[in-house]
C-alpha cells in the first residue's frame, strides 16, 4: 500500500481534486492539502520562520509518510491582480525584515559579482551590435528585424547604463566584508500566495538563504511586464528599505535587457522584440524616480 492509499485509509476524503503537483483531500475533520515532499525540509524551515515571528504559511499537519505532506488548505478568493501582489509584497517584506541578519563574505564576492554581469552586459552589447550588421545587409527586412532596428539604440543604451551603474555600485561595494542575508521564497507568483481570512505564501521547495534583492528581481522578471510594479516596491520599501548597495543591484538586475529570441514564426519574433523593448521602458520609467532623488542630494 502506497502513502497515498494510506491517506486515503485515514482520512476517507469524500472529494478529492488534483490541483498542479497538489492534491485536495475534503474530509469530515476539514480540508487539507498533499503534496510530494521535495528535497528541502520545509518542517525545519517553518520551525524556524515560527521562531522569527513570521507565520504566513500553510503548516505541515502531517509529515510522517516519507513521499508525501500534509498540509493545512488556506482559502483563496479572486481580487484584482495588482492589489494581490501589493500584498504578497508586504508579506514577503516581512519574511525578509523578520529573518534577516549580516554575514561575512569571501574577500572577492563583489568582484564575483561584479565580474558576472559585466560579462552578461558584454555578452549583450556584442548581440545586439552584430544583429544590427546582420539586418542592415540585408535588402528588406521583416517586421521583427525592422521593430529590432528601431529600437537597437536604445537597447544599447540601456546596456552603457548598467555598465555605468554597475562600475559605481562596484566602487562602494569593493571593500566589504559583509552582506546581508535573509530567508528568501525563490519561487514567487501570484499563484503562490493565498488569502482570504488568511494569508500564506506557499511552495517553499525552492527557498534558500540569500540577498532579499534576488525575490524582487525574480518576481519581475515573471511580472513586470503584467503589473503597476511602481506601487509594488513602493509598497516592499516600507515593510523592509533596501541598503544602498542592495538597491543600487536591484536597480542593475532590473535595468538588464534580455536576450533577442526570433523565432520561425514572425508573429511570435515580434511579440518577442516588443516585449523586450516594452520591459526596458517600463523599467527605466520604474527606476527613474529613485536616481531623480540621488541627484537631487
């Protein structure tokens, strides 16, 4: 008998509903939720999001199978999108504020840093420059070389701006020995955050102990283009403020253009091309206000 006859031994769920990797068990003490166990112990990290005062997950009611959790179900209701990560943002604000702490750091982790994305903005200056040759030899040009070619000055730009911004971070930041760390979700999206009477963030297979910057810089990546995410970091900013120097890197990671991805299909190519040019506006307008402050001071 597998652990899920087992379960089903235990609990007699009178409905049960697939849900992704998850499943729903309704039973006569309640709902619950079972899902595979991953690599990471989720139960020892929740013990200790407990002892930090941070409680905006579903607990573990049941973890003694080997192969599957049990986990406590958190109502979700349909609201508008932007306001439903205005307040998963708070939520991960306070997972942030409330684990973190300062750790030393190998002498050259800057450098390393550092010299990763110079060699990522390198990477797309020389892209970007031979597309440009590419197109221009040729006698026409299709709508998504044309949209590219329109728009290739001010990818390039972009790129000297990181450049910049990232030679100046690097100078402040050359010299430390320390970081600070936090527990960070590594896998957000909306569809990872529940709330109703409650709010829990959910799958935590993925989280780890790193800079806060990066669950801001990876929910962008997935969202920006689909979210008012002025309001979103407005919002992060006031449950946890960024030092300098992490807000400068976040600024940098935000402010670095993508990769070009044509594709056989022309209507595909330019989807692509816009989304890429759309996504450098849009953080550039994001971005704007915060050095506008800097120059002033």
């Amino acid at each position: 008998m597998n652990s899920f006859d087992v379960i089903n031994e235990l609990y007699k769920p009178y409905r049960i509903t697939k849900v992704g990797n998850s499943t729903i068990i309704e039973t006569m003490e309640g709902k619950f939720v079972v899902k595979p166990k991953g690599k990471k112990d989720v139960k020892e990290l929740f013990n200790y999001l407990k002892v930090r005062d941070f409680a905006a997950f579903a607990g573990i009611v049941d973890d003694s199978r080997s192969e599957l959790n049990i986990y406590e179900y958190v109502e979700d209701v349909d609201y508008p999108k932007d306001q439903k990560a205005i307040d998963m943002i708070r939520v991960v604000g306070n997972l942030h504020s409330k684990t973190s702490y300062r750790k030393e750091v190998r002498e050259d982790k800057y450098k390393e840093i550092y010299d990763n994305l110079k060699g990522n903005l390198e990477y797309y200056k020389n892209l970007y420059k031979e597309q440009v040759n590419r197109i221009e030899e040729r006698i026409f040009m299709s709508p998504s070389e044309y949209l590219f070619i329109r728009n290739s000055s001010k990818l390039l730009a972009q790129v000297t701006f990181c450049e910049e911004k990232l030679d100046d971070w690097y100078e402040a930041a050359r010299d430390k020995r320390e970081t600070r760390v936090s527990v960070i979700h590594n896998n957000l999206a909306l569809e990872h955050f529940l709330k109703a009477k409650n709010e829990a963030l959910i799958s935590w297979d993925k989280s780890s102990i790193d800079s806060p910057v990066l669950d801001i810089y990876n929910f962008y990546q997935k969202e920006g283009l689909n979210l008012e995410f002025g309001s979103i970091l407005k919002e992060y900013m006031k449950v946890n403020p960024l030092e300098k120097e992490e807000q400068e890197l976040l600024f940098i990671l935000l402010c670095m253009p993508g990769k070009l991805d044509f594709s056989n299909d022309e209507f595909t190519s330019c989807n692509n091309i816009s989304n890429l040019v759309d996504q450098v506006y849009k953080t550039e307008y994001l971005v704007r206000p915060y050095y506008s402050i800097e120059d002033e001071e």
